[in-house]
C-alpha cells in the first residue's frame, strides 16, 4: 500500500494506521485542522485528538512525510463503514488510555457529520454552510488558507527538487 523511491531520503506515503501509536498520531492531525476549520463540532482537548463515535467504524488513512529517516503525520482522512472495523480495537485502546475520552465515543447521532444533524437536509445544510460569514469564522478561513498554501508550496517545491534530481541522475541528498 505505500510507496516510496529506493534511494530516496524524503517522500510522502500514505496507509493505513494499524496500531494506536499510528492512530493518535493522525488524529492528532485531524484535531488541528478541525479546531481550525470546524471549532462549534470539536471540542478542545488537553490531549489534542478528535476522536468520535464513527472511530469505531471506520479505516483511518494517514499521510506521512518522510525525511531524514523520520515518520511525521502531515494528513489523515477516515473512511467510514456500516459496522465495526479492526481500528476499533485501537480506538477503544486510546479510550483505555485517556478514559476523558470516554463519552466521545458513546453514539450520540445518527450521521457521522456532526454539521448535518442540525438540518433537514443536504440542501438546507448547505445554504447554511454557505452562509457563515462572521468575521470570526472568516479569519478562521483565511489561517487555515494561508497555513495550507505554505504546507503546499512546500510540497510542490520538494517535488519539484525531487523530478530535477531524477532527471539530471543527480545523487539524491
């Protein structure tokens, strides 16, 4: 499932988290871009994990960049099944860990997008989400813009270095 150049010191892979070190890493990244972009639906934390009742049920992607023979979580999405996955195992074992964490993950509602609870429908959700324009909320945009165009950037430009050094049979550093 990952992938990565032989030879090569920096990369990006992505797979499953199969172990709950693996899983509290990602969702440790799912929390910082949630208190961002969705501060009503994520409580703050002392521990810096969300963590919810659809955990249990889903399979937990992670991205990885890789440099310097270090693993750092940059990425995760979840992809959520109808019944109990074997990263539910792992969730109840971060739960044992941080029992505080406990009533997060006891079910509460009956769609995993907490936003859409409130409204009748897609349709009137998205009106809705289309709507938010306070100022906080606006700020809060432009941050999470300005911090992802850098991740990016950043990104593209390592690519890039990456695509030259392959093409000109350069020693990869």
């Amino acid at each position: 499932m990952a992938h990565q150049e032989q030879n090569s010191s920096a990369g990006y892979v992505v797979r499953l988290a199969e172990t709950a070190d693996a899983l509290m890493a990602i969702l440790k990244v799912r929390y910082e871009v949630m208190r961002v972009e969705f501060p009503m639906y994520v409580a703050e934390n002392p521990i810096g994990i969300d963590i919810d009742q659809w955990d249990t049920q889903a399979h937990h992607l992670g991205l990885w960049k890789i440099a310097d023979g270090r693993e750092e979580p940059v990425g995760y999405m979840r992809i959520i099944q109808t019944s109990p996955t074997t990263a539910g195992e792992e969730v109840f074992k971060i739960v044992k860990m941080f029992p505080t964490l406990e009533d997060r993950i006891k079910r509460t509602s009956n769609n995993p997008i907490k936003f859409l609870d409130k409204y009748h429908d897609f349709k009137e959700a998205r009106i809705k989400y289309d709507g938010f324009s306070n100022e906080k909320m606006s700020t809060m945009r432009e941050e999470f813009k300005r911090r992802r165009e850098i991740v990016f950037k950043t990104q593209i430009q390592e690519a890039c270095a990456y695509r030259t050094q392959v093409a000109n049979k350069a020693p990869i550093e």
